[in-house]
C-alpha cells in the first residue's frame, strides 16, 4: 500500500458514491488517474499519511466506504470525524444482527401500512425515508430490508423522492457494503412482515 494506490481506492468510492452510472464493484474499482497527476497533488502527502496507518487495502476501503456512507466526502481532510466514522461503522457491523432488530421494531411502532412505509403511494415520500432523515432508523437497516422486498427500485420515477435524489442514490450506493448474516436477520425480517401486515 502506498499514497497513490490510497487516491485510487478515494477516487474510485468517491464516483461511486456520487454518480448513478459508476460502480466500483463493477469495475473492480478502476479509475483513470496517474502517478504523474497524483504526485501534483497539494494533497498527496494526506494520502501517504492513510496508506501508512492503514496497511491492508481491506482497512483502507472500510474506513473511506464508512465515511461516504454516513456523509462526509470532505473524509480526507476532517481527522476526527472521519475516525469516528469509521469506529462507528465497525461497531454497528459488528452489532448488525441487533441493529437491525432494534430498527425493525421502530418501524412497526410507527403503525403504519407496509405500502406507506416501504413505497411511494399518493406521490408521497416513504415514511421509511422519513425515519432513516430523522435518525430513528439507520441506512444499514434500509439496506438490508430492500435486499429481502426491492422496494429502492420502485422509488425512481417518484418526482418527490428526486428532491431528494442524493439520499436515495446512498442508499442505492450503499448495497455491497453493508454485510450481515442471512440466517439471523431472516427471522427478524419474517417476523416484521408479519406484525406489518396486521397493521
């Protein structure tokens, strides 16, 4: 690992992150940029600094995809931030069995039909995107339901949700990212089917 393989991984998740088209599991994380322009950077010694604390490419990749996943782009240059991210993202990966349970019980207190939760009905946002805004939810657990009920794929043509275009494309961008065990979150997620279609 050395500060230019750390701006490639920084520009190939940043595009990711930021563009629609773009996707960095696609393209094996492949971006066009050379050492030449790199060592022109004003910046690039930020990157020989990431390339020595973190040694392994694994490390590296979770701790710029945790910081563009919880909202800060400017990860490179904000130090504090950027590593509390980062812990935080560890922790809750760590804990995602949990996470998840916790947030699926927040969904279903909020009594309301699965349509109007997970979908765009009457033109109206999801209150499913309400709750992840609102930080009752996290974007882990918004992830890990539409794996089981594709309901991100319903949300393009919404004129709504395109106000809010730049949540909707993280959450998009996010899958891929966000692991957990299947054998354990399947039961939570039968059992929220379940008390969601009493509702």
């Amino acid at each position: 690992m050395d500060g230019f393989k750390a701006y490639q991984y920084y520009m190939a998740l940043k595009l990711h992150f930021s563009s629609e088209k773009f996707n960095v599991f696609e393209t094996k994380g492949k971006v066009k940029c050379s050492r030449e322009k790199f060592n022109l950077r004003n910046d690039h010694f930020i990157f020989e600094r990431l390339s020595k604390k973190y040694k392994n490419d694994h490390d590296l990749i979770q701790f710029l995809v945790s910081n563009f996943i919880y909202r800060n782009p400017n990860v490179i240059y904000s130090g504090a931030e950027a590593e509390d991210n980062y812990l935080e993202w560890t922790r809750r990966k760590q804990s995602a069995t949990k996470l998840f349970l916790d947030d699926c019980h927040t969904i279903i207190s909020a009594h309301k039909p699965i349509k109007q939760i997970f979908y765009c009905t009457n033109n109206t946002i999801p209150y499913i995107i309400d709750m992840y805004l609102g930080k009752k939810i996290n974007i882990e657990s918004i992830r890990i339901l539409d794996d089981y009920m594709h309901f991100i794929q319903e949300w393009k043509d919404n004129t709504i949700l395109s106000l809010l275009n730049d949540d909707v494309l993280l959450i998009k961008k996010s899958k891929g990212f966000v692991k957990y065990d299947i054998n354990k979150v399947t039961p939570i997620f039968n059992s929220l089917q379940e008390e969601l279609g009493q509702i």
